[in-house]
C-alpha cells in the first residue's frame, strides 16, 4: 500500500477502452468508414455523447439507418467488429501504461478493471496485450450497469475489497469520471487523443499521459476526492 496526502492508497482501477489501450481509435475509425461506405459522415459531436457508455452500437445503427434506411445490424456489425480487431492486431498498450503497473506491483496494490464494454471483450483485448493476469478484478458493463453509472466502480472495489477512500481510478472520458467520483474514488483523467478536448471538470487530476509523471510521484501529489485538481 501507499501513502498519499492523508489517503492510503490500496488498489488502482482503470478504465479499459481509451485508458489502458487506445481502442477508441479503433472502434471510431471502423465506424467512420462504415458509415463512408453508405456515404454518409458520422458527426463527432454525436460519438463523443456515447464515449465510456455502453451504447456506442446502439446509437451509431440508429444513426446510420436514418440516413439508409433499410438497414440490417447483423450484417453491419460483423464486418465493423473484423475491422477493430484488424486495426488493433499491433497495437500494444498506451504509452506508459506497462510502467504504471510494474510501479503497483513493486508498491504492493491491487489492480482492478472497471469498463462499460462486454466481458468477453474486455477479457480478450487484456489477454491479448498480455497483461490480462495483473488484474485482480475485471468488472464489465455486461454484469453491472453501465457507466456513467458507477456499477462497475462499486463492484471493482467489493472484489478488490477496498473502501473507496483507499484506491484511485483512471479514466479517458467525462463519463467515465463521473461513474468514478460518483463511486466516490479519487479519479484521475488521461485523455487520448480523441477525447482531450472534452471537458474533465469532475477529474481530481489531469495527466496529458501516462508517462507526464511516475506513478509515485502521483501519489504523492494527488489529494483526497474533492480536493483541487491538478493539472500535470
């Protein structure tokens, strides 16, 4: 465990898509082109309503099929999805990442997944990266409602078994903080570059990522919920 300004900081939570990985791309760049083929553009402002929630299928095939029309999900969605996992075969984890979990481990806290995605998703990207076994606990949005809900948080921390004043939670979407802190977590902000210009206002902390500053020295600037946030 860690010390960190008066809190003990017993586990991290982290957010998947956009977080640990940069799937987001992904998934929004299959999305842009499927929606290209039926000639039609998908509006940004609309994508960045559903970033860290559940519903991103749901709302993008709704949207395309009121420009088309016609439109059948189950030969949309399979050729969506082949394209994310052939964009992601030789994409590792965000930058900096690896080093913040080998400095939990030496630091002895516990490691938990908090995501609005499915299980089998989850699961399947962190095996895929290789660091599916540092997790203790992988709570999705198939088992627990999903974010902006904090389900998945509160769920994190009963399998992690930590108060919620004893662990830190990082998040890459305004969504995603507000299931955090509303689990009542110390959460800090990595944006990646589709979500950096949303608004982190609720964030205790703001990382431009994660390797801005060393998970030690994190803790030891990082406040209790409710304190200023930061800007690193």
């Amino acid at each position: 465990m860690r010390q960190a300004a008066g809190v003990v900081v017993r586990a991290l939570i982290f957010d998947f898509d956009g977080t640990l990985a940069d799937t987001e791309a992904a998934v929004l760049r299959s999305w842009q082109e499927t929606f290209a083929g039926y000639g039609v553009e998908l509006p940004l402002d609309v994508w960045h309503t559903v970033i860290g929630t559940s519903n991103t299928g749901a709302t993008m095939l709704a949207l395309l099929a009121e420009h088309v029309g016609d439109l059948d999900p189950e030969v949309v969605r399979p050729v969506m999805r082949a394209r994310v996992h052939e964009l992601l075969a030789a994409e590792g984890p965000r930058a900096g990442v690896l080093g913040y979990l080998d400095e939990a481990d030496e630091l002895g806290l516990a490691l938990g997944v908090a995501s609005s995605s499915s299980g089998e998703w989850v699961l399947g990207q962190l095996e895929r990266l290789g660091i599916g076994g540092r997790f203790s606990a992988v709570e999705t949005g198939d088992r627990h409602a999903a974010k902006p809900r904090p389900d998945t948080y509160l769920a994190a921390l009963g399998r992690l078994r930590v108060g919620a004043g004893e662990a830190i939670a990082f998040e890459d979407s305004p969504h995603g903080v507000s299931a955090a802190k509303a689990a009542g977590i110390v959460t800090v902000a990595v944006p990646n570059p589709i979500t950096v210009g949303l608004d982190f206002g609720k964030a205790d902390c703001v990382l431009p990522s994660f390797g801005a500053i060393s998970l030690a020295a994190l803790l030891g600037r990082i406040g209790l919920a409710g304190a200023p946030k930061q800007e690193l």
